[in-house]
C-alpha cells in the first residue's frame, strides 16, 4: 500500500500597495515528483468588491497560470480562506525539488492593497 504525501508552501503578501504589482516566488524544497493540488488566500483586511480597481492573484509556473483569483467578482474578507481556482496547466501543475511557483499580483485600475498569506498545497506523484 502507498501513501500519498503532501506538503504545504506559503507566502505572505505583505507590501499590499494599492496599483502596485507584485512578485513573489515560492520554491518547492522537497526531493520527488508533486502535483499542484490547492492554493488559499487569508487577507489581514477586507478588500471590497470593485469591478475597476481590482487585483488578481495568479500563481504560476513559467508562463503558465496554475491558479488564480481576481476580485473584481468576489469581496476578500478578512480572517475568511478563499480558494484560488485551479487552472487546466496539464504539466505545468507537476513541480519538482527546487522548481518554482511565481506568486504574481497585478493591480487594474488604481488596484486595491492585498495583505495575506497565500498557501498551496502540493501532493505527492506515486508511480
């Protein structure tokens, strides 16, 4: 019988300038083969529904969007987990040790601040 194994990998948003992009990447320090799974944010403050100024949190491997979430269609409240939406990246959601997911925030319009941690869950690939 095998077990699957999972690890789980955080960044925190904490520039959270309104119409200021951001870049954060997060390396997976596991030795093995892993599959993109979930990923969350949890804000600090609540960022209001603004269909103009808005910023969408992407989570990538190379050029590909793995997950991601915009809130220009839903309120991020503070203390309350969102789940980013899960794209269709076929080979891009496997990651191995040392590969590196980029957390992008980019702002529309003026943007909004978002302060938070993002956490994303990987599962173990068993042959």
């Amino acid at each position: 019988m095998s077990v699957q194994q999972t690890i789980t990998m955080m960044a925190e948003l904490a520039q959270g300038t309104a119409g200021t992009a951001e870049n954060h990447y997060i390396t997976v320090p596991t030795a093995g083969e892993w599959l993109f799974k979930a990923a969350y944010i949890n804000v600090n403050t609540t960022a209001a529904l603004d269909g103009s100024n808005y910023a969408t949190i992407a989570l990538k491997q190379g050029a590909t969007t793995v997950s991601s979430f915009d809130t220009s269609a839903t309120t991020l409240t503070a203390g309350t987990s969102q789940a980013l939406t899960n794209a269709a990246a076929g080979a891009s959601a496997e990651l191995g040790q040392g590969d590196t997911l980029h957390l992008a925030v980019t702002k529309t319009g003026t943007g909004i601040a978002v302060k938070g941690i993002v956490t994303v869950s990987l599962q173990s690939v068993v042959s």
